[in-house]
C-alpha cells in the first residue's frame, strides 16, 4: 500500500478571505499523518476548537503529492495551477 502524508497546519490569517498568515513563526503544526482520513479529522477538531476566531484557518497539505525538483515539471504546475 503506498503511504499517502499529509500535514495539518494553521495559524491567524492577516484576513479571513486570503490564506496570508499573520505570522508565520506562530504557525500552529498540527501533525504529519499517514491518510487523508486521519489529517482530516485532526483538522476538523482544530478548526471546531477554534471557531469563535474568524482569523483562524487549519489546512491539510497533501506531502505526498510533493515531486523530485530534478524532475521537469508540466506547464500547469509552472504556473501554480
């Protein structure tokens, strides 16, 4: 079975409607897990707790998808799509 990592972070955004942290040193990490299943429950219980704060965001990255730089990339992901 190939191992799929994600990682759960969040942190207060500067605004609400972007996903530019407020600072970047008080990025709150989460964990790094092994499925899409367990990183999206551990999100979902950071973003319930905090809720009342509408500057608090939570993400899931997914690691996995994550390639060797030695590698050419497509002109999709040249272009941050």
């Amino acid at each position: 079975m190939t191992q799929r990592l994600h990682l759960v972070f969040g942190g207060e955004l500067v605004d609400p409607s972007k996903s530019t942290f407020e600072n970047v040193d008080d990025i709150h990490i989460v964990g790094m897990f092994a499925d899409y299943a367990a990183a999206h429950k551990a999100w979902k219980a950071e973003a319930q707790r905090t809720v009342d704060n509408a500057h608090m965001r939570y993400f899931i990255a997914h690691i996995h998808r994550l390639r060797d730089e030695e590698q050419a990339a497509s002109a999709t992901e040249e272009l941050g799509r």
